[in-house]
C-alpha cells in the first residue's frame, strides 16, 4: 500500500469515528432530553396527594380516596362557605357577633372565646384558622345558619356541589364522630377552591404565624409557614383516631401545589412528609397555560348549517404539568365527532383534547361548541346531504 493510500485509509478511520462519536453524543443528549421522572418518595403517612393547582393534575397519590377522620381540616368547609358567605354580601368581616353558650363550652383546641361577650366575623376567621378554635367554627356556624345542624347540612351541599365524593360531615369543627369523614382527594380540591374562588380572603388569613385574642397568643400549627418560604398557608388536623394531618399550599415560579398528608404519627412527620412531595412536585415538574379562557383550540365542520366551521374550546384555560424542561415535548389532539349537523348549541359537549408527553398522556380536557350554528336554508341542507354521501 502506497503511503498516499494509507494517509487516505487513515483519514478515512477517524471520519468514521468521529461521526460514530458525533451519532452517540446526540443519542445520548436526545435520551437525556426525555429522562423518565423518578418515583415519589415513599412516606409512611396513611394517605397523600400531591396536585398541581394550575391543571389539577395529580403528581404523588397513596390511597388518595380512602376514608379518613379530618380533624380540623373539617374547618377548611367551615371556612369555605364563611368565605362564600362573604363573597356574596351576606355578612361582613366586621360584623359583631354575640358568643353563645354553645360556642363558649367546646374543648380541644380554642380561641378561647368568652359567653356572651362580642367577637367580630374577622376575629372569628383568624381564631378559625391560626387558632384552629372549635370554639370559632361552631360561633360561625350559628352566626351563618342558626345552629350548628343547619350548617352541617350546608357542608355537605357544598361537598357535593364541589364534587367531593368521599366527604361527609357531621360536624363543623372536626371533632371525631360516626360518620363524619374525607378523603386526601377531596381536601385537596375543598383547598384549590378556596384558593381559586377567593384568592384576596386566602391571603388575608392561611399565613397568619400567631394571632392574639383576650390576651392570649397562639401559634399557626403549620410550621411550614417558618420553615419553608414557598407555603403560604395550610391547616392542621389532630386527634387521637386521625392522627396527624396537614393540608398545605405553596407557589415556586409561578406553580402552586397543594399537598395533603393524614393518619402521620407527630406534627414533625406531617409537616415534613408535606415539605418532602413538595420538594418532589417543584424538583421535577414545570406547568404551563396552552389555552387561554375562551381560546379557539380546534375546529370542526358542520353539517347542514347556517355556517359551515365551529370553533371548538374549553370551559376556563387549560394547563398541563409536565416532566421539567420538556415543554417542546408536549403534543395535543382533539378527538371530535366525525360528522356533526346542525343545529349545535354553544357550550354543546363535542368531544375531548388529549395533552400527551412521549405519547403518554398527561392530562384530558372536555372540549365544548364555541358558539351557536343554527340549521341552515333547505338549499345548503340539500347540497350537504349530497355531499355527505362522498365522505
């Protein structure tokens, strides 16, 4: 072999293995790109869930709907429908209130409220809250509805209207009596309600560290709210059956999650089981909005009608969590009706987005008429009919 020949063979190796070098390199970034995310730590509380608040989208779940005694957590409904209460005018923060005898006489955990003296509504959502008073949620409750029954009977409305389906009450304040349960599930939905539907109300009163009331001071049993700077707000349940529970809320970037941890075995382990899936939840999930409310997402032909294109959308924006750092990664798909004829009523139910991540789906989203198409004129029905036949 001539020496030009070897210089040329020589050449032409490292080619080949730069190019074998290169084709690996890009394999391996392109396997980095889509790393599987790791598993959710394994915590020894009895039940959990993790929820993106933006999408609703579950990241963490052990027994997510089993039955379990909520404790105080029972004052999140009690705070729910106080809240409501205000939002529509029926009474104010500042409105005075007469302490009953009922009220005055609860044990456990107190604002230690006096008979007969007045507290205002305010006074009351701080004592419900930071304090966590039975006291509080039973003088609210009479306050609202009359008597305390009457208010139970309204938990248990806006459970169902909240579509909370292992939930029921039977008390306002969480004391453990028969059938009075929730489920992790449904107090993470009772707590993105409350965030979503009265966000001004949620900051005023879940980050309070300490409230004073007849010259006592009582701290928030939400130690998160020192240890973790991204908790803005959460409520603590505990009784000997229940356990240790704690639902709490915090907000990185942008994304809030919600966290729920019931039946631990110390107020240490429930606040640090909740910091560990929310660690989990920012560490390895990003969220982002694809829709706006009211945004066209698809469209879709009609049949036999006034106009021929209907935009199709969603009920509210639509968000998706997704594998951090993978947003390019994320595809959609509306999967309508193959053939849809006039007439169709706006917000018509038609059919369902698919939000997917390496073909696996993340997230579902019910997909509605964006407006009205009336039947159209006997010359536009008759020329669909015909060209109906050919599809």
């Amino acid at each position: 072999m001539s020496a030009k020949s070897s210089s040329l063979m020589h050449h032409a190796q490292r080619l080949f293995l730069f190019v074998a070098v290169l084709l690996v390199s890009v394999a391996a970034s392109a396997a980095d790109n889509s790393l599987p995310i790791p598993s959710a730590p394994s915590l020894g509380a009895k039940s959990y869930i993790l929820v993106d608040y933006n999408s609703g989208q579950v990241l963490a779940a052990k027994n997510p709907d089993m039955h379990i005694k909520p404790a105080s957590i029972t004052k999140l409904m009690t705070c729910y429908i106080t809240f409501d209460e205000i939002k529509h005018g029926n009474l104010s923060t500042k409105d005075k209130v007469t302490v009953s005898k009922k009220a005055w006489e609860m044990h456990g955990s107190q604002m230690f409220l006096k008979i007969n003296e007045k507290v205002t509504v305010n006074q009351l959502l701080d004592g419900l809250i930071t304090d966590s008073g039975n006291d509080a949620a039973v003088q609210l409750a009479q306050y609202i509805a009359g008597s305390t029954s009457t208010f139970v009977n309204y938990m248990n409305q806006y459970a169902k209207h909240l579509g909370m389906t292992n939930s029921h009450f039977s008390d306002v304040e969480g004391l453990p009596i028969a059938d009075h349960y929730m489920s992790a599930r449904d107090i993470a939905t009772l707590y993105a309600a409350i965030v979503r539907k009265f966000p001004k109300l949620y900051q005023r009163y879940f980050n309070i560290k300490s409230f004073t009331y007849g010259g006592i001071k009582q701290y928030n049993r939400n130690t998160l709210l020192w240890s973790d700077p991204r908790v803005d707000g959460g409520k603590t349940g505990h009784t000997e059956k229940a356990g240790y529970n704690l639902a709490a809320s915090g907000v990185s970037n942008g994304q809030r999650l919600i966290c729920v941890v019931t039946g631990t075995d110390s107020a240490r382990a429930r606040a640090n089981q909740c910091e560990a899936l929310l660690n989990y939840g920012f560490r390895f999930y990003n969220d982002t909005k694809l829709f706006d409310n009211g945004k066209e997402i698809s469209q879709i032909r009609v049949w036999k009608g006034a106009q021929s294109e209907l935009p199709v959308v969603a009920h509210g924006p639509v968000s998706v969590a997704y594998p951090r750092g993978q947003r390019d990664a994320l595809s959609t798909s509306a999967k309508l009706p193959g053939n849809l004829t006039a007439p169709v009523k706006k917000g018509e139910r038609l059919g369902t987005l698919s939000i997917k991540y390496n073909g696996k789906t993340l997230k579902e989203e019910p997909l509605y008429a964006g407006k009205s198409i009336a039947k159209g004129g006997y010359v536009t029905q008759f020329i669909d009919d015909i060209l109906m036949m050919f599809q």
